[in-house]
C-alpha cells in the first residue's frame, strides 16, 4: 500500500543533541500527524498539525505542515535517552477520509 | 482515563485456521480503525468502524473482516491465515467530527501464523 517517505531512516546521536526528521508524499493532506512507538507498544500521538504552515510544539518537540501540503518536519531539542524510539509520521485527509497514512519511520538512537 | 485496550496480547495460529481479534476504544471515543504493521514497516490501514458500520476500507483482502458492537468495542476477524498473515495487529480510537484523524492506538496483538 501506499507509504510516505520518512526521513532518515535511522539516527545516532548523542545526549543533548537536536534531532530533525521530515515527511514527503506525493498526495496532499489535510491532516500530518506525528507518533513515537516504543518496542512492544502501539504508536504514542505526539503532534497533530491542521494547517498548511502551521507550527506547533509539545515540550521538546517542535513539529510543521509544509505549506504545500505535501510534506511535514519533526524537529526534538536537547535529546534525552527516553528519546529512543521509532518515530512514525501520518497523513490524513483529502481522499482518504478516516484513513492514516503512515511513512516507514525512522529510529532514533540517543547515546548518553 | 481507561485508553484503548486490546486482546489477546499474543496469539500463535496454524495457516489456514481463523482468529478473532478484540478491541475496547478509549473511553468517549465511538470509531475504531484497525491497522496492521509488519516487522520494520509503518502501521497498513484495515478498515474504520464507525455506528457499527465499516466506513471505510484499506487494500485487504474479503478475508479481513470486522465487526463494532452498540459499546463501540470491535473485532477484527481474519479468515484462512496465511504466513504473511504474521504481523502486530493495531486498534486505534477516535472521535468522529472533524478531530477524528488523530487516532489513539492501543498497545496491539502480536499474531504468528506458523
């Protein structure tokens, strides 16, 4: 089925440091949303955005809707090893009403 | 605040066997989705209960099916189980109106098919 394209695929980093992760469709959204998943869990709601342009934060985590609509951008400030996960983005809306479309993730790595 | 909760937590199964799946929404929440995520992929979209009714539907195949009850809690049914059937099974809540893409997961069933 159809999946966004996440990016990077995986990130190491050190405790501290700011982390930037983005999404890109070829489809236009209504809707992006972003989810953290630990090992063995369901995805975690992070950050929904509704606007094109739109920049909203959740503590540590900043998070944009690309004003094309096609795109998003993850951004986490001042890593902590709780950090670790796999970061999911989701697109929703225009013609897939109810449905979330999810990018591959990406793994993100916090070394103290 | 009772989240979404699902059952079973594991479940292993022979091909070509049936299994039922179950999901109780987070409470106040009347629509279910149901996801499917492979080893190392992002969550596959099933199909969306809403008024005991599928609202919408993914690319499965009519081996998927559901089920919403009057309680909002749902089922996920898959018939005549294939290896590639082997995956974590995802139930997400939300409420309907214009908020309902931001879906609640519950912490998924983890289904082997040997």
């Amino acid at each position: 089925g159809q999946q966004l394209n996440q990016s990077p695929q995986s990130m190491f980093i050190q405790e501290g440091e700011d982390v930037s992760m983005n999404c890109t469709s070829s489809s236009i959204f209504n809707t992006w949303l972003w989810y953290k998943q630990d090992p063995g869990e369901g995805p975690v709601l992070l950050i929904a955005l509704y606007k094109a342009g739109e920049l909203t934060s959740n503590g540590r985590l900043t998070a944009q809707f690309g004003i094309t609509r096609k795109d998003s951008f993850l951004n986490i400030s001042a890593s902590i090893p709780s950090d670790v996960g796999i970061y999911f983005c989701a697109g929703a809306g225009g013609t897939s009403y109810g449905k979330l479309t999810f990018g591959q993730g990406t793994i993100l790595t916090v070394h103290p | 605040d009772a989240g979404v909760t699902q059952s079973p937590t594991h479940l292993i199964k022979t091909r070509g066997q049936q299994v039922t799946l179950r999901c109780s929404p987070k409470s106040g929440h009347d629509t279910v989705s149901w996801y499917q995520q492979a080893l190392g992929q992002g969550p596959q979209f099933i199909f969306q209960y809403y008024e005991e009714e599928e609202r919408q539907r993914g690319n499965f195949p009519d081996r998927f099916s559901g089920h919403q009850f009057p309680n909002y809690s749902s089922e996920l049914n898959v018939n005549a189980l294939l290896l590639g059937d082997s995956a974590l099974y995802l139930c997400a809540s939300s409420l309907s109106g214009s908020d309902s893409y931001e879906q609640y997961f519950g912490p998924g069933t983890r289904l082997t098919v040997t």
